[in-house]
C-alpha cells in the first residue's frame, strides 16, 4: 500500500510541475514594424512564348523523297524543308507547256490568215464572210493560247506545292515524317517555332480585368526563372477578353525585347505587374516573423494582454530579408523569434523591443 501510495503521489507531483511548466511564458522578441507605401502588384508566373509556333504540313499528298532538315536546325524564310516525290507532277507541266507551245502557233497561224484576208480585202477579191471567219478563228486561237497558259501555269503551282518552304524563319522543333512515308494535307510533318517576336504570357484573375482595361499602360517587371541578371522592364502589351470558366483567369501577353538572344520558347518567369494609381499601405516586418504551416497556410504573431494572438496573412518577400504584408495594423507588436513555438493563446513576455511604437 505505502508503496502504491508513493507511485500516485510521484504522479501528482510530475502533472503539477508539468502544467506549471506549461504555464510559464515564452520569452520572445517583438518589433514594431515600419510603414510601407507603394503601388498595388501582382506577382504571376508565366512561359515564353513564341509569336509563331506552327505545325506545318504538305499542301498535296505524296511520298516524302527527301528531308531537307533536322530537328534543332534553324532555318530562314523560304528555306526548302521537305520534298515530296513530284515525277508525275513534271510529266504533267512538260504536256502543258507543249499545249502552251503549240496554241501559240496556232495563234500566229491564224494571226497571218487573218492579215492576208485584210489585205485581200483592201483589193475588194475577197467575200465578206471569209473575213469574218478569219476573225473567229483569230479569236478562238487566242482563248485557246490563254486556256492552255493557265493550265500551264496550274501544273507549275502543283509541281510547287511538292516541296514545303519554312513561312517564317524559326528552329524546326519536331519532326513527324520520315523519307519514303506517305502524307497528306492533314498530315502534321514538322513542327516550326520562330526565336524571335517572343512573348511572356500569364493568366491574371478575372476581378483584375476592369482596373487593367481601363489603364493604357501597365508597368510589368519580368524575371526569367533560369536566369539570375537584371529583370527585363516592360509594359502589358495586350488583354485577352474571355474568363476561363474553370480558373476564373483571363489570358495576357507580355512582348519581350527582340535583342534578348538568351531567351527561348518554353521558359518560366515571373512577371510583376504595377497597377497605376492605386497605392497600397502595407508594414514591413523580419522574414523571421512569418510561420509556415504545412496547408501552405501562413501567419504572424502580435502581442496582446501577455498573450501571442495568431493572424493569418499572406506576405510578398522584400530585399533585405524582410517581407510585406497588407491590411495589417503598424500598431501591433510583431514577434519576431520563437514563432515556431507558439499557438494562439500562448502566454508570452517580451524580452526584447525593437522598432518605435506609433
């Protein structure tokens, strides 16, 4: 019994020192933060985008006889990129241009058989009627010379479209065929992407739209994620009108200065649009201020009758390891240490001060 007795007392006396413990404060710094003041951003991540980004195909059916490129090749405006097999093509412009060549001398022909009933019919020797055919004849020549030319110059457009030109000078990107495999109109052969006239394209929330419509210009800082230079200052070139039903975003377009050669389609960045004439008051408190929690959730920590009171708030990293948070009061005592530790309601004393009280 006594030594029952002994065990629930060790236990009484471990819960007493336990809540005891439990119940002292946490020493923790706080700071008074500074006023922050500037203009409403949107921070927004985006991808490079070409002005042109095609996927080519034949304009006939045939058999591809000839790849005039590979993948990763950049190619000019015009360049020849496949051929496909034409013989039947040139058979067909080669009876075409005999046609051609044999309708103008039938036109000459009939241009000297009308000539010499003109003269004949000067010296009044010949029937009216005879000059009369002449002249139909001269005219069926010459519509006869026309119908053969446009079919000549068909054949040669036709021999044309065997062979694919690159629209615009780019990188060829993909390639979808190979020699000897037949294609078709609908057949997607290659796939051409300029490197120039490049764009950052970002989604933006639909409740953005007005105050960006009604601005003519709208400064964007870009910073391209796989690069660590200066960002690239620049302006909201262009707004898509149309919401997406499932994001609630709208598309917007960003154009991109044409003497960065370190930019290619594909890449991320990020893209820091300024709204004019809207200043936002914010504070500017330690990076050390802010609690991540793990649903990506985070919160800072103020002060209050000895006692730490939990705000939720979002917050936009600065220079210097600071962060800015808005519609939070400059009043507040912020902790700055020992953030990870605490829960709403945690008893707290303040060990240090910093910043000035307003």
């Amino acid at each position: 019994k006594n030594t029952l007795l002994q065990f629930f007392m060790l236990i009484g006396f471990a819960v007493t020192t336990f809540n005891a413990f439990a119940q002292a404060p946490i020493l923790v710094e706080v700071v008074y933060p500074e006023l922050l003041e500037q203009s409403q951003t949107l921070e927004l991540t985006g991808s490079v985008e070409a002005r042109h980004h095609a996927q080519l195909a034949t304009l006939v059916s045939g058999r591809v006889e000839e790849l005039n490129v590979e993948v990763g090749d950049v190619v000019t405006l015009g360049q020849r990129l496949l051929t496909l097999d034409n013989q039947l093509a040139q058979l067909e412009l080669s009876g075409a241009a005999a046609s051609a060549k044999a309708a103008e001398l039938n036109l000459k022909e009939a241009q000297r058989l009308y000539d010499e009933v003109q003269r004949l019919s000067a010296q009044k020797v010949v029937a009216k009627t005879l000059i009369a055919e002449r002249a139909a004849l001269l005219s069926k020549a010459e519509a006869d010379l026309e119908h053969v030319k446009a079919n000549h110059s068909l054949q040669k457009e036709r021999l044309n479209r065997h062979v694919l030109k690159a629209p615009f000078a780019g990188v060829v990107a993909e390639r979808n065929v190979d020699v000897g495999e037949w294609v078709n109109p609908q057949t997607a052969v290659m796939t051409l992407v300029a490197q120039n006239d490049l764009r950052l394209t970002i989604e933006i929330p639909q409740h953005h739209f007005a105050s960006l419509q009604n601005n003519e210009e709208v400064q964007v800082k870009v910073i391209v994620d796989a690069r660590n230079d200066s960002p690239i200052m620049a302006t909201l070139s262009r707004l898509v009108p149309v919401s997406n039903t499932q994001t609630r975003t709208f598309l917007a377009q960003i154009d991109l200065p044409a003497d960065r050669k370190d930019l290619i389609p594909g890449m991320s960045a990020t893209a820091e649009l300024t709204f004019p004439n809207s200043k936002q008051t914010g504070i500017l408190l330690p990076k050390s201020a802010i609690k991540q929690h793990p649903d990506g959730k985070s919160s800072v920590f103020i002060v209050e009758n000895n006692h730490a009171k939990r705000l939720v708030t979002t917050f936009k990293t600065m220079p210097n390891n600071q962060v800015a948070l808005y519609g939070l009061s400059v009043k507040h005592a912020y902790i700055t240490k020992g953030v990870e530790v605490l829960r709403d309601g945690t008893a707290v004393s303040v060990n240090v001060v910093k910043g000035k009280k307003r």
